[in-house]
C-alpha cells in the first residue's frame, strides 16, 4: 500500500440578496461582513434590511487538485495536478455569465460595436487547421451552445466558432474578453438609452 496526499478543494456556491446603493458597496458587504467557517452555517454580521436572504446548497462540488506519492520514508516520489475541470467549470462559467448578461437585456445574442481601437481577437482554423487572425463581431448564446461570429483580419471574410468543439469559443482567456466586451457594451447602451 503507498500514502497519498490529496489535495482538496471544497466548494459552495449560492446567492446573498442584499440592500445596497451600488455594486461596489454590494460587493464589500458580502466580501467584510458574510461568510462560512468550516462546521458552521453560512452568516452574515450585516442587519436584516441589509442582508435580505441567502440561498446555498448544504452539498459542497469537490475538486481534487493534487496527488502527492510519499515513499516509506515520507519523502515525495510523485506529483500529479489536476486542471482539466477546473478549467472546463471557469469556461462554463464564463459562458454562464455571458448568457446571463444576455438575459438580463432579454437578448439571446448581440452584435458587437466597431471598436477598432480594442477588439476581442481570436484565432479561427479553417477545415484544412490553417489558422486566421480575426476580431469578434458577435456572440450567440442558446442553452446548449455558444456561437462566436467574427471576421478575418485580412480578407474580411465572416466565420464563425462553437463551443465547446472550436478553440476560438472555448478558449477561456477570449471568453473572459467577450464577457467584458458585452458587458460594456451593454453598461454603455444603457447609459445612453
């Protein structure tokens, strides 16, 4: 038989309702007074004018992190990290959060606004894996899937890439960009409406 450390990671997610004048100030309640110690109950320090309500599941998602082999003697012989799912939960939830801004604007996909100073840029391959520099113009989210619709730096030629099969709408550093690109288009929509 060997010895393992395997390193844990225990996760709980829910919702706090809170009273608040602006994100910021909604954020930094949550952040200094709402929390968990580990064999308590989640809590707040807050008033109940305050912190309305809060919902999170009593069942934790686990992720293994790490495996460590230890030999006889107690020394490492083996280290093995785990990134796969951690990886594939942010690109859910990145995509989760576009779907949501979405949502929040009953639009089910949205067209992004020239802005040629900043765009998002991905990396489309053709049938033939030949790669093409392109800049995204639009975002489709459905239940099941995301379409990214952009176009090629060089010919302006549209194309279009599908989660989570195509690198460029699975990569989940151009995802995070296309979450800020639609939430600042949508910020600034509604800030001129």
């Amino acid at each position: 038989m060997a010895k393992y450390d395997v390193r844990v990671r225990y996760t709980f997610e829910g919702t706090y309702k809170v009273v608040a004048e602006d994100r910021d100030e909604a954020e930094r309640m949550i952040a200094e007074d709402c929390g968990l110690v580990l064999g308590g109950n989640i809590h707040t320090t807050r008033d109940d004018d305050e912190v309305t309500d809060w919902r999170f599941s009593s069942h934790p998602d686990m992720q293994i992190l790490s495996f460590r082999e230890r030999d006889g003697k107690g020394k490492v012989r083996y280290t093995s990290m785990c990134f796969s799912d951690r990886i594939e939960e942010l690109r859910k939830d990145i995509i989760e959060a576009i779907r949501e801004l979405l949502d929040a604007h009953n639009l089910k996909e949205i067209k992004l606004t020239d802005n040629g100073e900043d765009p998002v840029w991905i990396i489309w391959f053709d049938d033939n894996a030949d790669p093409y520099e392109c800049y995204v113009t639009g975002i489709e989210v459905t239940d099941k899937h995301l379409t990214v619709t952009a176009t090629i730096k060089d010919s302006l030629e549209e194309v279009f890439s599908q989660a989570p099969f195509e690198l460029g709408a699975s990569n989940i550093d151009w995802l995070n960009q296309m979450y800020e690109a639609v939430r600042l288009q949508l910020e600034d929509t509604n800030g001129n409406s």
